[in-house]
C-alpha cells in the first residue's frame, strides 16, 4: 500500500511477517506457485491478501497470486462495496475475479446449513483453481477461527478433528493454506481498522445465531482465566498425549441420542464432499 504512515507501515510489516511465520513453518508457498486467493470481502481475507501481496517484497522467492470472490445471488453486496474492493485488488496488483451462484444448488437436497454454503462454496473455488492452473487455494482463517473449530467439532459432533493450516486434497494435487494460522484475530482487526481495508460487512443469514459465534463467547470467557486459552486449543493437535487416551475402538461408547442433533459429522461431511477430498467443518 502507498503513501502509509511510519507507524502504519510498521503494523503493516510486522503483521505480514508473522503471516509470513505460518507460511514457512508449514511450508505453504514455493518458488512459482500461482496461489488462488479465497475472497469473501470481510476483514480476514482483505488483511491475507495485503499481507500475500506485501510479503513478495522482501521473500527470495516469486510467486503469482490470484484472487477469487464467490458472490450470492441471494446476498449480494452493494455497488460500492464491489467497486471498493475491485480497487483494493487493483492497487495491489492481483487480478481479482467475481463469480455470482447460487447458495445452494438445486441438485441439493440437504436443509440449508453452514454445511451447504461451505461446501458449494468450497466446489466453485475447486473448479476455479483447475481453471486457472493454481494447484494452492489460499483462505483467510485465523488462530481464533481454528480454535473454534477444534471446539465446534468436540461439542456438537463429539469427534477430535480441527482446520489445518494446509489441507491435501485429491492425492496431493490441490491445497487449501490458511496463512494466517498463527494470527490472533484481533490483530487481523487492528490492521483492517488502521489501514482502512474496505471490508463488507456479512450477509451470511445465520450469523447471529451460529455455533461460532457461541464459540467465540466460550473462548471470551475462558481467556479471562487464562490468555492463552486460544493458542492453548490451537496448538493441541500437535500435543497429542497418548497415554491418555483409549486404544480400543470397540469400547467406544454410544452417543446420547440428539446429542449431535442438526450437525454433520466429519464422517458424513467426507461420504458427502467432492470425491477424492476430505473437506473440514469451516466457514469461509
């Protein structure tokens, strides 16, 4: 971005190179990668994209970045909130295509849910990147929304599973990256406030009444008790203590009937995703 202040620019630097410390200790981006970015148009993949673009200024590598926006018919966003972002992309030079579709396809048969919308979502963005030769979808989910995975999935579908920073799909041959794994969501929101990102405000009809949102009330209570209860619940996966936990698959015991009432579990979602991948629970 041009013409920031020195302390803006600061924040600017600082916030892409702790990006940049997800995407090394993962391994996300290689030399001549064409990177498919995921546009919503909220705060999150705005910040990702600037943090992408802004980091290609000091890495010893080239890599080209691409950005998409999957846009509903039945929420779409105003003329100048497009135009808005239209020029954000512009000026950092990465070409940025709309697509308008349906939410939910009319070969679906399942009830609307977070579910439909993430998976037709997830289907266009697939076919996106086959388009253009980008082997690499790039999304804007942070530390806190990871977290709040790994508890959605322990709570309502009783299973250990979360989002990974970067997740194989068809033996290898695409990968969504989540670059901002190791970003807290508020500093994504001090940077979006600073340097004015032009971010639309959600249309997603179940945003006052979804799980993530109880999520994120879960983890406001629990960081009163300890600060670190996100990076806490980010960093188990890689804590697994397995002594402690049950070798016998045949004692597990039955779920309590309606315990999981009106969720997806990890196994439906994959007998129900696109064949040959293994699509996580995710909002995008």
């Amino acid at each position: 971005m041009k013409d920031l202040a020195t302390s803006d620019r600061r924040l600017l630097e600082r916030f892409s190179h702790h990006v940049g410390r997800g995407i090394a200790r993962f391994d996300m981006i290689r030399g001549g990668d064409r990177v498919l970015i995921g546009v919503s148009g909220g705060k999150d993949s705005l910040a990702m994209s600037l943090a992408l673009a802004e980091r290609k200024r000091w890495v010893p590598i080239d890599y080209e970045l691409l950005a998409v926006q999957v846009e509903w018919r039945e929420y779409p966003m105003t003329d100048d909130e497009k135009a808005a972002i239209d020029d954000f992309y512009r000026e950092l030079g990465i070409p940025l295509r709309r697509i308008p579709a349906e939410i939910a396809p009319s070969s679906f048969k399942r009830k609307f849910s977070c579910y439909t919308c993430s998976r037709n979502r997830k289907r266009i963005l697939f076919d996106e990147a086959a388009r253009v030769g980008a082997r690499t979808i790039a999304l804007g989910h942070h530390m806190d929304d990871i977290a709040r995975t790994t508890m959605m999935n322990l709570l309502f579908h009783g299973e250990f599973a979360t989002m990974v920073p970067v997740q194989r799909f068809f033996g290898g041959r695409l990968s969504i990256i989540r670059p901002l794994c190791e970003v807290r969501e508020s500093e994504v929101a001090r940077v979006a406030a600073r340097l004015h990102l032009p971010s639309a405000p959600s249309r997603c009809p179940n945003s006052d009444r979804n799980r993530r949102g109880l999520m994120k009330e879960l983890f406001r209570q629990a960081e009163r008790v300890n600060r670190h209860a996100v990076s806490n619940v980010y960093g188990a996966p890689w804590r697994i203590r397995k002594d402690y936990l049950p070798v016998d698959r045949e004692a597990e015991p039955r779920r309590v009937q309606g315990c999981t009432e009106g969720a997806v579990s990890m196994t439906e979602e994959r007998a129900a995703g696109t064949p040959g991948s293994r699509p996580e629970t995710s909002a995008w």
